[in-house]
C-alpha cells in the first residue's frame, strides 16, 4: 500500500500452505543454523520425508561448499514451481502477519511479517539509509547467495530487522489487536524448537494503526543530519544484501522496471526491547599471545584499570553486571588468573573493543609455546566464543587467553551503530541456535 512506502514496507501477498499440510514438517529453521552439523539437517530431512516442506525450497548452508550445489539449486528452483503450479499453497493472502515464536526456552518473541523495499536498505558502512546493517558485510559471501535467488519463483524469510521501540507501539501493539483472532496458522516446530503462530493484520483500522506506529518511530529515529535510522538487520544481513544484489541486477538488465516483486523481500521486525528477544554477547580467545602485553594495550586504549578477583564466578558477575568492563582470563604458572579491565565506554563495548585486537593482533609477534614436551612457535589467533563456560575453560589453559564481554546494551545498540556504522562481525547472537526464525510464509518473487 502506497502509505507504507514511506517506511520502506509493502503489504505482502503471503502465500501460505493449504488446509491439511503437516505445518510441523511445512517450518524449517534458518538455512544459516547447524553449518557445522549435517546430521542436524538429515535429521529434517527425514523428518520432512515427502511431505511438502519449506526445507525444499532451501540450501542449507552446510553444504554451501558441496560439489553438487548447481544441482541443488536447480531442484530447489524447480520444487518452487511445482509448488507454486501445484496444490500446496492456498489462496494468497494479502496482510502483514503478526506472530508467536515460543521458543524451547519458554521465551516468547513477538514479530510482524511484511515486504520490505530493497530501496530503502544499504549495507554499506556509515550508511543514512532508513534500514541499515547491524555487522560488517563480507561481500565474498553475496556472490554464491545470489545463485540461489536468482530466478527463484519463491522466497521464505530468515531475515529479522529490529526496531527500537521501547514503548512497544508497532509489533506488540499489532499483536494486541489481533490475538483474539482465528489464527493463520499454529504448529509445533521440528526437533522440539518450540512453538510458532500467527495472525492476520489486514483491516483497515489495524493498519492504520500500524502506520501510526511507523510514523512516530521513523521521526522519534531522524537523526541530526535529517536521516531516520527505522530498522536495523539483526538476524539474515547476507540474506538481505544478497536480495538487494539480485534487485540491483535486474534492474540493470531491464531498465524503466521500477516495481517488481524483486525489488522487495519478505522480512520480520522485531522490537528490540521485545522481553522475549536475549541478545547474548560473542566471547574472543585469543591464542599465542602474551596476555601481559594485551592487558597492556587493552588499557591503554580503552582506558581504565585491571584488577585481579578472587574466582571465576565473582569475575563473571561482575562482567554480567557491567556495561563496559571486560573478563580476561588466562593461565600462569599453571593457574587460572581472573582479572576484571573496567573502562569508560559509553558506546557498545565490543564495537571499541574488536579494532584494538584487529590491531594487536596484526602486530603482536610469534610465541614459543610448548604443549607438554613439544616446543614450536605460534603465530597469534583468534575465535569467537559463544556462551561463558568456554571462555573459563578455553582460557585457563596454556598459551590462550579469554575475553568475557559485558552484555548487549539495548539502549545504545541503534545510537552506536548511527555515528560509528556497521559493529564488527561476531559482535553479538540473538537467541540461541534453536531460537532462530523458521521459514513458514512465503512470496511469489520471479515468475
């Protein structure tokens, strides 16, 4: 509808399955999920069996890499069309769907579906577009993405945008007014990931309600230099510059098209301040590395001072407690060290932190470490860490150091990324692994 075009969104025509699917084995996570588990992914598979599953109509990207890719996508195109040609969707249904995700954890997280403009989106850092990047985009990945929606007769959304919304004024609001409802769908999800429904947002008054809500968020979010920040991309960044690219491109072949079902992409907007909704922070360990010297830097360029605790709890809730103060966790002498770095930080921690180890990293010279009887030199790594029981156990032993960063604070997430651009990868997870979004609604994309 023309008034949303403002905020970047469209109402979709969602294409739903029919009555009498088995919506369990239809909802599949997101294809980004398990990339390191095949048998997570033949456990679905299994599960889908013939039935008509979402899981189709995807490339799981754990076998992104796999010599029968093009063959792959060519089924996955195909199966798209048989669906779309065949019996398995019903009627489309025109509206925004606002949804339930309970989650495994009993967390209830609340989202609103709509079609999203790919004009008004830019992955580029220092962007003033109204739907920005929340990580740095590595543009090597868009490239074999593209193949898989190029051409493709459907799409189903992975993709999660936030909205700072601290009144709860759009996604819940929505959910109040609807919930009374007949659902569009309910459904238990695959390996016991939880629950998921959904209801139409479709009456007039509903959405001018809605956009009410987008009104007052898009100017409560205009920045000093005129530019509104509205969404930013939590979850799928890769997924959305990839549907940007492939819009980009069609644009490029056919010239005066300015509207088309590519130009938009099917997403979900979720509040930020959704309770349902944990943003956990990404944990560093850094091997071969002189824990002194990184210490050493870490103050000098953030600021602040280190103090030793006494244990790994009294360390962990200190850093649980903080918005700015770092764990290190080391090994000397053949001991675990726990030591609290407090800062002055104001913006979102990991956004100072990760440049200062990029930079040490690269200067920091090889290290004589020696694992038992056997001594070689090493040169300086680093990982990302999910979870602090890793970061305690990693840490305390030889040649490692661990790095407990604070939480996610919520009210400078949007701030921090509108003066300094995009965080660095693996600054932060929504959710544990199972907690992702389920593909479920679908869109007519190419024809």
């Amino acid at each position: 509808m023309e008034k949303f075009s403002t905020y970047g969104l469209d109402v979709p025509e969602l294409l739903l399955p029919k009555d009498g699917t088995d919506l369990e084995k239809w909802a599949v996570i997101a294809c980004d999920q398990y990339t390191q588990d095949r048998e997570y992914w033949k456990r679905c598979e299994d599960f889908a069996g013939d039935n008509p599953s979402t899981l189709k109509l995807i490339l799981p990207e754990v076998y992104l890499n796999d010599s029968d890719k093009s063959e792959r996508i060519s089924r996955i195109h195909n199966t798209m069309k048989e669906y779309i040609e065949g019996d398995v969707f019903a009627a489309p249904e025109k509206c925004f769907a606002y949804i339930e995700r309970k989650t495994a954890y009993g967390r209830i997280r609340k989202g609103l579906i709509v079609a999203l403009d790919l004009e008004t989106y830019e992955w580029k850092p220092f962007s003033k577009a109204l739907v920005r990047a929340t990580e740095a985009t590595i543009v090597e990945r868009i490239p074999p993405r593209m193949e898989i929606r190029r051409g493709a007769p459907v799409e189903s959304p992975h993709i999660m945008l936030l909205v700072n919304d601290p009144d709860k004024t759009l996604v819940e609001a929505a959910g109040a007014q609807v919930r009374g409802k007949k659902p569009l769908y309910a459904t238990k999800l695959m390996e016991g990931s939880g629950e998921l429904t959904a209801w139409a947002v479709k009456e007039e008054d509903e959405l001018a309600d809605v956009e009410k809500a987008l009104a007052a968020l898009k100017k409560a979010n205009t920045q000093a230099d005129g530019s509104s920040f509205l969404f930013a991309v939590g979850d799928g960044n890769h997924s959305l510059a990839t549907a940007k690219a492939v819009w980009d491109e069609f644009k490029e072949k056919h010239p005066g098209v300015t509207n088309h079902n590519a130009r938009y992409a099917l997403v979900e907007i979720v509040n930020i301040y959704d309770d349902g909704l944990t943003f956990e922070p990404i944990h560093r360990i850094l091997f071969n590395v002189d824990t002194s010297a990184l210490s050493d830097t870490l103050v000098k360029e953030l600021g602040g001072s280190v103090n030793t605790c006494k244990d790994a709890d009294e360390l962990e809730k200190k850093v649980a407690a903080s918005r700015a103060s770092f764990g290190i966790v080391s090994n000397v002498d053949g001991k675990p060290v726990y030591q609290l770095l407090e800062t002055p930080i104001t913006e979102l921690a990991v956004s100072r932190l990760q440049p200062v180890l990029d930079a040490f990293l690269k200067s920091a010279p090889t290290q004589h470490v020696c694992v038992g009887d056997v001594c070689e030199m090493k040169k300086p790594e680093i990982d990302y860490i999910h979870g602090s029981e890793e970061v305690f156990r990693l840490g305390a032993k030889p040649a490692a150091t661990g790095l407990l960063l604070p939480p996610i604070a919520k009210d400078s997430f949007f701030t921090t990324i509108g003066t300094g651009g995009p965080l660095p990868r693996k600054s932060f997870s929504m959710g544990e692994a199972s907690e992702k979004r389920f593909y479920f609604e679908c869109r007519k994309l190419f024809s």
